[in-house]
C-alpha cells in the first residue's frame, strides 16, 4: 500500500497501480491509505472471487505546513584574538613529524592555522616529505550587544537555511509567513511555511482470506 508520511491535503494524484482511496482536495493523517495494493476481483455473480496483490505505484503529492522557531539571545559570547601570536615549524617524513618548541605558554583559548608544502625535485616527482609552519592565535570571550536589526539579519540567515534544507528535501515552499518578537533575554522568531510534498509511503497490504462457500446438498 502507500499511505500517508504525514498530515496534509492532498493537492494531486496520479496512480499507476493499486486501487487509490483518496482524490484532490481530501485530508488525510499521518499513516491514512492513499493507495491500496489489493484489488478486487469479483466473480460471474458480481461478489468478489478472489483479491489480486500488487505493490501500489503513485504520485501522491499533499499541502503540508512546517512550524518554524528561532531564538536570538541579546547578549552572544564571541571570540576576539588579543593580538598574541606564536609561531612553530615543522618537517614532517612519512610518519614522522618534528616540530619546533614553543617559546611561550599555551594560551588557554586560541585558532590555529597550519600551512604546509610538499618536497618536489624535477618539477612533478614529489616525495613524502612536507614541511611548514603553525601560526597560533591566542582567543578571548567578549560579550557583545545585538541590536534589533542584527538579530533580523540573523534570523534571516537562519530561516534561509531552514528553507533550503526543505527544498533540498524535494518540498517546494508555496508560502511563508514569519513574525519576530522581543522577549526578556532574546528575540523570538516563529512563523508557519506552507508547502507540497510527496506524501507517500509504503507500508505492508492487509491479506484477506477468502471465506469457503459451503457445498450446496440437493437432497435437502
């Protein structure tokens, strides 16, 4: 069969197999038949003989609606280098690296970059030697301020990624609406997108037995 992923109403339905249960403009749960993969197949006395089985084909898309939420705290940590800077080289051969001491202590927060070269004799034959340099930059926390339309720029931000993960899903966004709010602490973001979707699923046929008709005795 193919039933519902989730709750919609269903906006097309094309079927290639199966005997289909619902049309455009029905709405349907979560787990609901759209498609049935047991056809009937009636006798010379219109009653049903016996069923055939066959997997359900179809293209079943639904309207579906995603509630979005987002928060935007006022206060955000950020990382700032201080302007302290080590450097350290190294050479490294197969598996095997040396590297120059530190000449300072280890900063308690830092970004580090390393930059490397490979060894190359007659301009294309490289060997497994490397050699280069380590820049580390010693990092603090500073505590910053976001404005309101710092936070609409995030929140836009955020809520483009949240619609291309859909789209890259094969949901094409129909339409969005999104409202922000300032709470205690932070700014709220929500809103409802409406979109279509394939809906569909498959899940095991239910097997019915055909019940034995009882043999006629002429002589009663």
């Amino acid at each position: 069969d193919l039933v519902a992923a989730k709750d919609a109403t269903i906006a097309s339905i094309i079927t290639r197999s199966g005997t289909p249960k619902v049309k455009k403009g029905d709405k349907v749960k979560k787990g609901g038949l759209l498609v049935c993969g047991r056809q009937e197949i009636l006798d010379d006395n219109g009653e049903v003989g016996t069923y055939y089985y066959k997997s359900a084909d179809a293209d079943i898309y639904g309207i579906t609606f995603y509630d979005y939420s987002d928060d935007i705290p006022m206060k955000m940590i950020c990382k700032k280098a201080t302007g302290e800077v080590t450097k350290r080289y190294f050479i490294r051969i197969l598996d095997y690296r040396f590297i120059t001491p530190s000449l300072k202590k280890e900063y308690a927060a830092a970004e580090t970059v390393e930059n490397s070269s490979q060894f190359c004799i007659l301009d294309s034959f490289y060997l497994p030697v490397y050699w280069g340099e380590i820049t580390t930059r010693e990092m603090e926390n500073e505590t910053v301020s976001v404005s309101k339309s710092e936070a609409k720029k995030l929140a836009l931000t955020h809520f483009q990624q949240f619609l291309a993960d859909l789209e890259e899903n094969g949901v094409r966004i129909m339409d969005k609406n999104v409202m922000m709010e300032q709470r205690e602490n932070s700014y709220h973001i929500y809103g409802r997108v409406k979109a279509c979707e394939n809906i569909a699923e498959t899940a095991p046929t239910e097997v019915k037995q055909m019940k034995r008709k009882e043999p006629v005795n002429e002589s009663e």
